[in-house]
C-alpha cells in the first residue's frame, strides 16, 4: 500500500495541474459515462453511493456529481491524500451533508457489510493486481440487489492506446506504471468470481487518448491559435464520433475506449 500511495501522491503532484483543466474531450468522455448510469441507475429514496477512487473528483470529470445532484449521499475514497485534498476543493461549493471523503484502501474498505446501492470507478481497478480482492471487497459492501458498475480500459481499442500507451511508458511520459487492459471476456469472467450477476457489458466512447493529451498540451501551451482551430475540427470529429457510437453499438460495444460493466449482487 505504501509504494501505491507513493506512486499516486507523485502523480497527483505532477499531473493534477493540467487535468484539472476541462477539455472537450474530457466533457465527451463524462457525456459517455453519464449516458450509462442514466441506462442503468433506477432513482430510489436514501440510495447511497461508493466510488472507488476520487481521481476524476480532483480533476474536470465529476462523476459523483451526478450522484450527488440527483439527491443520493455519496462517498469517495482514495489511496493518496493529495487527489483527496484536491477533490475537496472542486466540491466545495457542493452540498458536503450529501458527500464525503476517506482515505484508504480499495482492497480493505472501512466499511460494514450491506451497506452501499451502487459501487462505482472509472479506470481504477485495472491499476491493481489484487482486482479479484477488490471486487469481492465492493460485493461485500453492496447491499443486496445492489450494482457494481466498473469502467476498465479496452484491449481492443480501435485506436491501439495499449501499444501507444506503452511507448509513453517508456519514453517517461506517463508516472504510473501499472494498469491492466480488459476484453468482455475477461472483464465478464472477474465479475462472475465475485458472484455477481445479470452481467452487461457495453463500450464507452471512441475517442482517442492520444487526443485527450494534444488537447491539454495545447491549453498548456496558451496556443491560443491553435486550440481554436484544434477546438473547431475536434468539434467535427467528435460529433462524428458520436453519431458512430449512438448508431453502430455494435462496433462500440468491442472497440471503443472503455469497457463499462455491471453486475448485481444476489
């Protein structure tokens, strides 16, 4: 745990600068993301919510806001104290009687049995070797009926961020080593050894992550030029992107960027 929360308290320190500016793409991505908790969250009274790591909390992409928004109490943890300062500070003009924040191990969660509605992440499991722990440790916090709904990245992205992915690893570009990519297959099989189940699996967006970073760098840079033009042609491009993904599930469904899952505890 320790070499964890060193790694990530470096990352916080080193990136949480630039990917705390919102981008279109970022915007996409949360768009994406959104569209399947809507698909597959049914609002009830008094829900209550775990997410597994407050990474997008610290940064442009606030998902628990959509919890949170829609009038169920929430609570994020975090191996790093410094991605949990920095989420307390974008949610504080949020109402903190609906969320809180803990410090701790997804591996070992501090937390009674039947407890949450709905266990969330978002490219968080796949940078642990124990997943199989940490997902019997969601099941185990979930009530029963209750949904665990995961987002891992995609092996078979069509844009081959596993191959580019491991050249920005060697070339020093990217701080954190570790991460696994998933097929259905293999995502399918984890959520079965946790006994979950009525298991779907759909693709979420099909941008690249290679666009993503262009995009930051040229905010960065204060291009102000360029990401005008950037802005104009990544508007085309994403709405094409959208149009394939709302109309072609089937080619999003294997090939888009993530691979979003959902399973209900017995």
């Amino acid at each position: 745990m320790k070499r964890q929360t060193a790694t990530w308290d470096s990352s916080a320190q080193r990136l949480l600068y630039c990917f705390g500016i919102a981008t279109q793409t970022d915007n996409y991505y949360a768009k994406r993301i959104t569209e399947l908790l809507q698909r597959w969250v049914k609002i009830k009274d008094n829900m209550y919510i775990l997410k597994l790591d407050l990474w997008n909390e610290a940064t442009a992409t606030k998902y628990l806001s959509w919890f949170t928004r829609r009038n169920m109490k929430a609570v994020g943890i975090d191996i790093s104290s410094e991605v949990i300062e920095r989420a307390k500070v974008n949610f504080k003009d949020e109402d903190g009687s609906r969320l809180s924040m803990v410090l701790c191990d997804m591996k070992k969660l501090p937390f009674k049995e039947n407890t949450f509605d709905i266990v969330f992440s978002v490219g968080t499991i796949e940078h642990v070797d124990e997943m199989d722990e940490v997902m019997n440790e969601s099941v185990r916090v979930l009530k029963p009926e209750g949904m665990v709904i995961a987002a891992v990245p995609n092996l078979l992205n069509v844009w081959l961020w596993p191959v580019f992915r491991k050249i920005f690893l060697t070339l020093g570009m990217i701080p954190y080593g570790d991460q696994y990519f998933f097929t259905h297959r293999k995502l399918r099989r984890m959520y079965g050894r946790a006994g979950l189940e009525n298991i779907e699996i759909m693709g979420a967006v099909l941008v690249p992550q290679v666009l993503r970073g262009f995009e930051r760098w040229l905010i960065l840079k204060g291009w102000k030029r360029g990401l005008r033009l950037y802005k104009f042609v990544s508007s085309v491009f994403l709405k094409l992107l959208e149009f394939i993904e709302t109309s072609n599930t089937c080619f999003n469904r294997y090939f888009a960027d993530y691979l979003v899952a959902r399973g209900e505890k017995k």
